[in-house]
C-alpha cells in the first residue's frame, strides 16, 4: 500500500475557510464569499464562454468555464484566481485579533498533532509559529522532512520545534512558489519563508509574485496531478485519516468538487479496542451536524465504532475533546 507510515499522532485537524474567518473575526473571507467576489470580477470577461450555461454552484460555473478555455486563457484564469487570492487572504489581522486568537489556538494544539488544511492562507502556521508548536522547517508534510518532494530553502539558523506539528495542505498555500519540473525527478514546489509572514524568522526570503504561487482552483477538475507535491501531500492526508482517534473538523463544507476529500474520509475507521472520537465545529450546530453526517457516511465505521460531536463554534466542544 502506498501510504507512508509514522509513529501515531492520534489527533488530527482538518480545516477550512471557516477557521481562519472564525478566529480572525471575519477578517479572512469564507470560500463562497471568496468565490463569488471572484467570479463577479471576472464575469464580463469571460460571459461569450458561459453563454448558455446557467448555475448557481460556483464551482459548476468554474468547471464549465475550465472546459471551454484555451490553455493559455486557463493558465490566465488560474494566474488571476492567485492574484486574487493574494490580495484577500494574505492579509494580517490587527494585532488584538491577532493575539486573541493567539491565545485560542494554544490551548487547541498540541505538539504531534497533524492539521490537513484545505486554506490559501497561512493563518494557522503564522499562529502556531508565534506560540512555538511549529516550525516552517520541516513542518510541511506528514513525515517531518519534505526535503525529498519540495524545495525547502528555510533558513539554517530557523529553528526546528521539537515535536513539530505536522501541516499538510493539499490545496496548496499562498507561500508555495510554483516551479516547473526540467523532468519527473525534479520538484516542483519551494516553500517562501520571511519575516513577512514568520515574524522574526530570521529568514530574509521576501514576496513572491502572484503568478508564482500555487493554489488549486477551487472547481470539479482540480489539476493535483500536474504536481508531484500535491500528490504526496494526498498520501499524508490519506495516512493521516488512518491514524486518526480524535478527528476535529473545523469550518470546513466538504464541497460536492471536493472529492478526494469525500475519498480521504473513507479512510476513516475504528482502532483496536477505541472509539474514534469526531468533532464537527460550523458556524451553527445546524450546518456541523449536515458535514458531519455525510462523513460518518463515508466513513469505515459502524454506528458502535465512533463518538460523534456535532457542534457550533461557539460551544464548548474544546473541553469535550480534552476529556
């Protein structure tokens, strides 16, 4: 099998936009809202190709949209999403927000804890850094050591966290440089560390341009497989979900274009002698209950195999996961 193996970290996180709005207070735009901006930016220039074509799900329209370009206007499509992207969620959030959820975020994560983030943003990894649970050395991909499928130019002098917490983000990050491979050996991704994102990283790395940064388009056909990178961080993904025994699901929809994550869940299922224990945190209890349904569903669990938590972000469901 194809899955990489590592030493359990049972908890494991898995995050979408309504995270980093939640704990930025709104200053990070959720997915649809995002979306939409962007298709209402863009729609005049591209309205001959979608003549005909009436939906309201986004990522249908994307998809479509997708099909009927040449490859060059696709690659300037995807070019303008990056940009776009750039200009909304690489903002920072002012400094009181900022430190509020500062203080959250250390008493959610632990050392040894693996996050899948499905973000752009660099949120998370801006907050872990701050608090000390995570390093950019090292700290992308599942094994600790991306070094054989990314190009990892981090700093000597950054620190390595003891314990460092495992993020992978299969959708990409707006600090990933997209590269393109000389040949099947050649990586395709550098991660962009600076004290632009890392404060007091000591790493003096810079800006990259919004052409150069690697983000999926959030549509039906997501280009994984044109990157190497991508496909490995699947495999962490997957191998992750094995180890699961607390899954905590935070501000992510599971989108019906998502489905290597509908695949990913499958890989859900019962340790020997233990519950799995999954937490579902929306916006309201309503929507954490609807998400968390379709992936009990998708699940290789009986209805005696799992512990179910459905809850809204604002309720106490951080203490049910430390007990």
């Amino acid at each position: 099998m194809f899955l990489r193996k590592k030493p359990e970290a049972r908890r494991v996180f898995v995050l979408g936009a309504g995270f980093s709005h939640h704990f930025s207070k709104c200053q990070y735009p959720l997915s649809k809202t995002l979306l939409e901006a962007f298709v209402a930016k863009y729609k005049s220039d591209y309205e001959n190709k979608l003549v005909g074509f009436a939906s309201e799900d986004l990522e249908k329209s994307l998809t479509f949209l997708a099909l009927s370009l040449t490859s060059s206007e696709s690659e300037t499509l995807k070019r303008r999403f990056c940009t776009f992207s750039r200009e909304h969620l690489l903002t920072t959030p002012p400094q009181n927000i900022e430190n509020n959820a500062l203080s959250e975020i250390q008493r959610i994560f632990r050392p040894l804890d693996i996050i899948i983030s499905f973000n752009y943003d660099i949120f998370v990894e801006r907050l872990l850094w701050k608090a000390g649970l995570w390093s950019p050395k090292g700290g992308y991909g599942l094994d600790g050591n991306p070094s054989s499928w990314l190009i990892d130019k981090v700093s000597e002098r950054l620190p390595k966290v003891e314990n460092n917490i495992s993020l992978i983000k299969p959708h990409g990050s707006l600090n990933f440089i997209n590269k393109t491979p000389i040949d099947s050996s050649t990586k395709d991704l550098e991660i962009v560390v600076s004290d632009n994102y890392f404060p007091e990283c000591r790493s003096n790395m810079g800006e990259i341009s919004s052409e150069d940064a690697y983000v999926i388009v959030p549509d039906y056909l997501k280009d994984y497989g044109n990157r190497r990178s991508m496909i490995h961080f699947w495999h962490d993904a997957f191998s992750a979900i094995q180890q699961a025994e607390n899954l905590v699901i935070f501000g992510y929809s599971l989108p019906e274009s998502d489905t290597l994550a509908k695949v990913m869940f499958s890989f859900l299922t019962r340790k020997l002698g233990r519950k799995l224990k999954l937490f579902v945190i929306n916006k309201t209890a309503d929507e954490a209950n609807y998400v968390g349904e379709r992936i009990y569903d998708l699940a290789m669990c009986g209805p005696n195999d799992l512990d179910k938590c459905f809850m809204s972000s604002n309720s106490a469901w951080l203490a049910k996961l430390n007990h």
